[in-house]
C-alpha cells in the first residue's frame, strides 16, 4: 500500500515537471531574435514579436565606399612661374635657344622644374618660334612642345631690348607617373632682356615664365 502511494507520487512528480518543462519549450520554441541597426550601433532584440527599437532598422547599411588617394580623370589647375636662366646661338639669320632651366613656385602640381630650347628666325619684332621641353622632375613629368601659333616679340628693333613670349600654347607630347597619358590646356609665357644680337654664343641671362591652365589625368 505504502509503495503504490509512493508511485503514484512519483508519477505525479514527473507529470507536473514534464508539462512545466513542455511549456518552457513551448516559450523557447515561439521567441525570435532579430539584428537591429542605426547606423554603427547594433542591437539584438528577442521576444515572441520581435520589433526594433524607434530609429533602429534591420536593414544593414552599406560600408562607406572608400575613395581612392589618385583619382582618375583628375583635373590638376597650375598656375606657376618659373625663374632661372635661358642660354641662346645667334646665327645670320636665326637664333636658337640652346637650353632653358628654371625652378617652379606656385601651383605647380608637383612639376616644380622646367628645362627646354628652342629657335626662331626673327624678321621682325615679332615672329613666330617653335621649342620643346619638359616639366618636372623625377617621376612625375610633362613632355611638352609649343603649338601653331606660338609668338615672341622684342620691345625694339635692335638689341639691347626686352623678348616677350606674347603667345605660348602648348601641346602635351608625353608623361610619366601620374601624368602617363595626361591630356590638357596649357600656356607658357615669359620674357627676358637681350643685350645683344651679333653672331655667336652669349651668356646665359635671367629669365621668368608664367605656366597656366589645366592637366587631366588619365
């Protein structure tokens, strides 16, 4: 008698944790757990309707796409002047410009150096010229060549007297670096005095020139 007492205890006992484990199941099986974002805070949320917090979203954003540091196609604006020394051959009729150095200040864009030459045959004060030469230094350069149209013209007939690039487009040849395959618009002008026109070499004299305009990288 006392056994079947303590069976049907035991039964009892093991009903009552079954239906309580059976509804801590049922609860478990019924919540949900959701990811909630707000920009770089992230909240999780579980409960049986799950629903994010006011201004929290369960659409994750994007990543912040990351900009390059050389951006292709750039525009680079100069506006420089360059100061040094020009070296020229007066011949019979002609007179070439047998080199050209001079060291960038302002918005150079890194093409801080300018060596070049050039020649023309001047029959009157003023008179088309042609020249070449190259910006920069190291590994970032320009190739550059006056274009159609170029002109220099002296204040006077003679010399002694001052030169003046009046006209100075310029055509893009080549580049290097960062200006490989750069197009643009450019302008180089300057002046310089002239002391004296007679045949043969004459010392080098101070000479300033302007760059303006835009490169385009490509």
């Amino acid at each position: 008698m006392k056994l079947m007492k303590r069976s049907r205890k035991i039964t009892i006992t093991l009903a009552i944790a079954a239906l309580a484990l059976g509804n801590i199941a049922s609860a478990s099986a019924a919540n949900k757990t959701i990811t909630c974002y707000k920009g770089t805070t992230v909240k999780k949320v579980t409960a049986a309707n799950p629903k994010c917090p006011t201004g929290f979203t369960t659409t994750k954003p994007k990543a912040a796409a990351t900009t390059a540091a050389t951006t292709k196609g750039a525009v680079v604006k100069i506006d420089a002047t360059y100061k040094g020394t020009i070296t020229m051959v007066w011949g019979e009729a002609d007179v070439t410009v047998t080199n050209v150095t001079a060291t960038g200040s302002g918005a150079t864009g890194g093409l801080d150096k300018l060596s070049g030459m050039g020649a023309a045959a001047p029959a009157e004060q003023c008179t088309p010229f042609d020249g070449e030469g190259t910006l920069g230094s190291g590994a970032d350069t320009l190739k550059v060549k006056y274009a159609d149209g170029a002109m220099a013209c002296s204040a006077d007939a003679d010399a002694p007297t001052t030169v003046t690039i009046k006209k100075g487009p310029l055509t893009i040849v080549s580049g290097t670096g960062k200006y490989a395959g750069a197009t643009g618009s450019l302008t180089l002008t300057g002046t310089w005095k002239v002391d004296s026109a007679s045949k043969g070499t004459k010392p080098a004299t101070a000479v300033t020139l302007n760059l303006v305009g835009t490169i385009t990288t490509k």
